[in-house]
C-alpha cells in the first residue's frame, strides 16, 4: 500500500485505542494485514531481491518520486486531521509509527541492500505477494490500486474530519 494509506490506518488506531503500546501493536499488524492485499505496487516496484542492482537505478528514481508524492500527501492528510481535530499526539505519533515502520526499513533496505535487513526484506515481499502469486499478471493495475486507495484516504479523512 501507499504511505498515505498506512499513515491513514495508524490516525485511525490512534484514535480507536486509549493505550499506546496496544495502539503499536495494532498498527503493525495492521500494516501486515493490509500489504497482503493486492494493491499494485509488486507491478510497480518489481518485488524481485535478486534483481541486478543496475537494472533497479531507474526504479529507484521512480521510487524517489512516487516517495516524494506519497509524502506529501501523508503530510497533507496529516496537517488537515491535526488542524481540524483535537487528537492525542503520542497515541498518533505511535499509531502511525507502528503502521509505517516495515515501509521505513524496507525502504532503508531498497537503497542499502545491507544483508543484516535480507530476512526483513523477503518476509515483506512474501507478505506483499501471498495473495498475488496466484494472479494471472501477479498484482492488479497499479493504476486501479492507486484508485481504490485515494478512495480509501478520502472516505476516511472524511469520516475522522466530520
């Protein structure tokens, strides 16, 4: 899934759980739970740990930009929720944490490749693909998965903001 969408799922925990290690716990396995459904990115990025690393220069530019966006996005989402909703900020700042630190270490992998971080690695992209090995083209359309989940983001910040 996109940052965005973890980000979205951690606010959500953090608000739904009064105690911050259960809010953790819950947002962890929440970013497990989500990036077992299709979601496009094993398109996108490939998934592959033993692809040559001059045949990742240009996904890792593409990473960059989709990063960058998804980014600001996240900020964006955050910002109006904090601005417009009183919130706890220890319980966020853990439900989010706890929803985004496997895309943290992954991506510090990426462009790494440090070998300690290998086992990480393989659990998340067996994760990412335990129900898209059996697709026919391995993933749905990123495009499509991008869709469902700006829909996701919208009907959620709707529902915390309102």
């Amino acid at each position: 899934m996109w940052f965005t969408t973890h980000v979205i799922t951690g606010v959500v925990i953090s608000q739904a759980i009064p105690n911050a290690q259960a809010v953790f716990g819950t947002a962890l396995l929440s970013h497990i739970i989500i990036d077992i459904l299709p979601h496009g990115d094993n398109i996108l990025m490939g998934n592959d740990m033993e692809e040559p690393l001059h045949a990742k220069i240009d996904k890792k530019r593409e990473f960059f930009l989709y990063a960058f966006i998804d980014a600001t996005c996240s900020l964006s989402v955050l910002a109006v929720l904090i601005f417009s909703k009183k919130m706890d900020l220890v319980l966020l700042f853990w439900g989010i944490f706890g929803a985004v630190i496997f895309d943290i270490i992954s991506s510090i992998n990426y462009f790494t490749r440090w070998k300690w971080l290998n086992k990480f690695e393989r659990f998340h992209i067996w994760l990412h693909t335990l129900l898209t090995r059996y697709f026919k083209k391995g993933d749905i359309s990123p495009k499509f998965a991008l869709g469902l989940q700006i829909l996701f983001v919208v009907v959620v910040l709707g529902a915390l903001v309102y």
